[in-house]
C-alpha cells in the first residue's frame, strides 16, 4: 500500500511537470511570442561566463528552465547578425578568463567575420585577468573593436598556470593504494593518485603545452592589438598594471564603466538606444534563416561512456553515451536529404570499447557514401582523439588539447585502511583472476601479468587504428603517442589532425567534400533533433515518477562528477586525457 501511494503521488508530480513544460511551450510560441525586433539594432552579447559547448539535458541544469545557449548556436546568431542589415554592432560583456581556449577562437572568428562585414564590436570590463592564472578573458577581449575597462578594475593577465594536486602522500597516510597501470610515460593521468610529483615526461610535456598555447595567445592578440610580440609578453611579465597604465601601454583602449560604454555604443548606432539580447534575436522570425543543403550536427560532449548511465534523473552527468552517439551518426547516414555529416567533439576521453564503438560508426557512415568533418572543441583527447581518427577531414582549433594516445587502468585498494579499523574481508571466488580489482585485496602477480596484458592489448589497437587512419609509419606513431598530449597546432605537425579552425571551417569542407556550391546556403539540422531532446527529458521525468526497491552501490554522482574532471572513473580501462581542468573549465 505505501509503495502504490509513493508511485500515484509522484506520477501526480510528473504530470504537473508536463503540465509546466507545455505552459512554457505555450508562452513561448504563442501570443505572448516576442515583438518585432526594430530595424536598426546593436547586438548584447554576455560573455562572462562562456557559452558551453552543449547544453544540459538534466531537467535542473537547464533542459526543463533554462535557456542558455551552446557554443555552436552562439556562433551561428553571429554569424546570421553578420548578414542582418538590422544589425549595426555589438556590445560584449567579458568576464570569464577560465573559459576555454578553443571556445574563444570560435568566438574570435566569429567575430571577426562580424567585424568584416563592417560592423562595430566594442567590449566592456570591470577587470581582465583578475584570476592571475588565465588569459581566456582578454584573449576574447582582443578580437574586439574597442576594449573599455573600468577604472578600478585592472589589467591582471599573466599568463597560464596549471596546478596538479598529487594525492599518493596523502592516500598512504590513509592506507589507501592506488593498483593499475599505464601505457606510457606521458599518460600522466593517474599520476595524481600514484606520484608525489610530476615525473619528468609529464612535466615536459605539460611544459610544451601550455607554451603552445601561450604562443598562440601572444601571436593573435599582438596582431590585434598591434603591438609587437617581445613586448606583449614584457607587458605580461610585469603585470599587473593598473587601467590607465594598460590603456597607456596600448593594452586595452578606453577607461571608464559600463554606463559609459554603453553610451559610446548608442553614439555609434546614430544615438539610437535599441540593444538587442542574443535571445530575444534568437527568437525574431525575420533575422536569416539556415535554408538549403542539410548538413548533420552530431556530437560527442563529455566522457565517453557506454550505456544509459546512473545519474539522477533531475541532472544531465554530461556524459557522451556512445550507444546515442552512434544512433545519431547512423540516423543521419541514412537521411536521404543530409549531404555530409560533422562530427563535433569535445571529450577528455572515455572507455575504449564506447570510443571504438563511435570511431566504427564514423567509419560505416563515410561507406554509406557520407563525408564525415571532424570539428574539435576544447578538448578532443584520448578516448575522444580515438572517436575522431576515422573522420574524412579533423579541423582543431589551434589551442585545442589533443592526441594523448595511450591507456590507462587504475583503482583504489584500501586493505590497509580497513584492517587498521578492524575491518576484515574475505574472498571467495571461482577463476584464478577473478576480483583481480578489488578495491579490499591487492591483485596477485598473476593478476598484474594480465591487467598488464590488457593494457598492452588496448594501447596496440588505439595506436593501429591511428597509424591507419592518419597513414603514420612507426616511427611517426610512437613520437605522436605514448600519452603525449598536444595543442592543436603541434597535433598538426604530428599529422594528427589536417586543418586549424573552428565549426565554419568544418562546414566549408563538408560543403566541398559533399559538392555543394560554395556560396550556397546550407541547414545545419542536429543529430539528435531537438524533439528528441524534449523527449529524453519526459523519459526522465517518468524515470522519475518511478518506484524501485533495488539497492543501488553506485558512486555518488557529484563524486563522479569531480573524478571526471581528472580524466578518472570507476572502471578499469580507461582511455584518458591527463589532468589539465583550468586549460578548458
């Protein structure tokens, strides 16, 4: 009687969740839809926190209320407002300097392609740099017109930073051993929990990494801000300056607060006060419409993972489940009106039988006679650097963070730390290998000589894929692997990837690679559909009304959550990026 009660309240729930997501529906579509945008306009775009390469599908992180947008569509709206008569300029709020390298290229080009159309971008400040460990924010900053900086604010960029904890000190003090292994040297992953420190490849890798983008950094904004390079990198060695020194030092072009931008803003647009959000242009019927060729979006965010996952059915645990990735890519294979498909990544890794289950999809599509473009986001590594190896053309941003060919296996065993609380476990098994990862005994060393084995089975077949793929002799294969990890630039000179740009590039060469005219119009239509999308969220709002009394031993979700943003999970045989969170947060 209790369980029937729970179930009938909760579907009561469910159905007045529906009942909200189809008001919502209502509101928005119907007569309450927006004005008419007026027929001259400036642009306001908030980029203080940057636009995330998907949005949630979790009904509390933004599938159900929110109503922020993906990068993908960011640039899409710029583009069209580029095209609009209506749209003179555009006012950009900056802020985020822990955002993604990668994310504010695609916003640069954006930009600049704005920009060429003759069209004013100014850009206000209360700081840059703020942080001390990021240059996200003035890099963005740099694309612009006319930087404005507020008085109190500052200039604080001084380079990049990144901080790795290493937990073994600390684990050992606990009795807590970290078991596994690692295909080689650079897969400095689980380093974190097996070092007291970087180890030397590790260190110079890193080194090599973050010089790189750096250098790509200084290179661009030296070239924006016309400033020579030698002294960029002066003018960033001592800071942090105060505002008007930056502004003296050519740094940024106007000190004052946003009132005051904004007035120079209405000044440019013939005095006309008409700001325009980037929602309320999403959502006026007369800008440009995508017509034409279809083009399918597919994409990979998040861990690679097989399967439906455990999270909540409230929350999105951005995670790529590789069993929709390939629905997706076969879906759009088979439509008869899509002429080319790009595959949009951004993936610290995952398991390698999902990656290699999307790598085949990749490969089944492009027999099916479709050219597949591989776009990277700010980061396409590891088990996402395998999902990509088999596309026809894999275009990277200059900073994204790539490659990182190798495997790794690791897990907790806490033996020692059970048995100093009294606790004592036992094994009874059947299999000479069986339970060779538990987390309360050690592995035997016949069980290390197999988990060994696996390791050196994976590390063979990700790096003979690549060698195919990518036409790398040995030689090449091995200075490009080993868990090396790479800036999209000197992935390219690896032979890793074939061109550097962003999501317009990839469709520029799907368009080619499909036939399609160049200055013919396309429709960019996701894979899956937006519909789809909506109906993911009704499975979780019924998943939700659902009453079960099975037991569940799954790792609390912010746990994972917090794991995955060091390329960890808890499962053997990982492929994974090492861990670099503040290069692409």
């Amino acid at each position: 009687m209790r369980r029937f009660i729970v179930g009938f309240l909760a579907t009561i729930g469910t159905l007045v969740l529906l009942a909200i997501v189809a008001g919502v529906a209502f509101f928005a579509s119907g007569p309450f839809s927006p004005k008419p945008l007026p027929q001259q306009m400036v642009l306001s775009l908030d980029l203080r926190s940057l636009p995330p390469e998907t949005t949630s599908a979790g009904l509390l992180s933004g599938g159900l209320f929110g109503s922020s947008r993906d990068i993908v569509e960011v640039v899409q709206l710029l583009w069209q407002a580029a095209d609009d008569p209506r749209v003179v300029g555009l006012y950009v709020e900056i802020g985020d300097e822990a955002g993604g390298l990668a994310r504010v290229q695609e916003l640069r080009q954006a930009i600049a392609h704005f920009r060429g159309k003759g069209k004013f971008a100014v850009g206000f400040a209360e700081a840059l740099g703020s942080g001390g460990n990021h240059v996200a924010d003035y890099y963005l900053a740099a694309a612009l017109e006319q930087i404005w900086l507020q008085p109190s604010g500052g200039f604080g960029v001084t380079g990049i930073a990144v901080e790795t904890p290493f937990l073994k000190g600390g684990l050992d003090k606990l009795g807590v051993k970290v078991e596994g292994g690692k295909r080689y040297e650079y897969k400095s992953a689980p380093d974190s929990f097996m070092e007291t420190s970087y180890t030397r490849p590790a260190r110079e890798n890193l080194q090599q990494l973050i010089d790189s983008l750096f250098g790509q950094f200084v290179s661009d904004v030296a070239r924006d801000r016309k400033i020579e390079p030698a002294q960029l990198r002066r003018l960033i060695d001592t800071a942090p300056h105060e505002s008007e020194q930056a502004r003296q030092d050519g740094l940024v072009d106007k000190i004052g607060y946003r009132a005051d931008a904004l007035e120079d803003v209405y000044q440019r647009a013939n005095g006309k006060r008409d700001l325009v959000t980037l929602a309320e242009y999403a959502g006026d019927e007369a800008r440009p419409k995508q017509s034409g060729d279809v083009i399918a979006l597919v994409r990979v965010n998040g861990a690679i993972m097989s399967g439906g996952g455990e999270g909540s059915p409230l929350e999105d645990d951005a995670m790529a489940n590789a069993e929709d990735v390939v629905e997706a890519l076969e879906n759009a294979a088979q439509a008869k009106d899509v002429r080319a498909i790009v595959l949009r990544i951004d993936s610290p890794g995952g398991t390698y039988p999902a990656a290699d289950a999307i790598a085949d999809a990749v490969g089944r599509a492009r027999a099916a006679g479709k050219p597949v473009i591989v776009s990277m986001g700010d980061v396409a590594a590891s088990g996402g650097y395998l999902a990509a190896v088999r596309g026809d053309v894999i275009v990277a941003q200059p900073t994204t963070i790539t490659a990182s060919i190798g495997v790794f296996s690791i897990w907790p065993m806490a033996q020692e730390l059970l048995t100093s609380l009294g606790v004592n476990v036992e094994r009874i098994s059947v299999g000479r290998n069986a339970g060779m990862h538990s987390t309360f005994q050690p592995p035997t060393p016949a069980q290390r000589a197999a988990i060994n084995r696996e390791l050196d089975v994976i590390y063979a077949a990700f790096t003979t894929q690549v060698a195919e793929s990518r036409n790398l002799d040995a030689n090449r294969i091995d200075a490009a692997a080993r868990g090396r990890v790479f800036s999209g630039t000197d992935a390219r000179q690896a032979g890793l990837v074939d061109e550097l740009g962003g999501l317009q590039l990839a469709l520029n060469i799907a368009k080619a690679k499909a036939g399609i005219g160049e200055g013919r119009k396309v429709e960019i239509r996701r894979f899956p559909d937006e519909g789809d999308r909506w109906q993911k969220i009704i499975d979780r709002l019924f998943k939700l009304a659902s009453v079960s009394t099975a037991s569940s031993t799954s790792m609390p979700r912010e746990l994972r959550e917090a794991l995955a943003k060091f390329g960890i999970a808890a499962r053997p045989g990982n492929v994974r990026l090492p861990p670099l969170p503040p290069l692409w947060r």
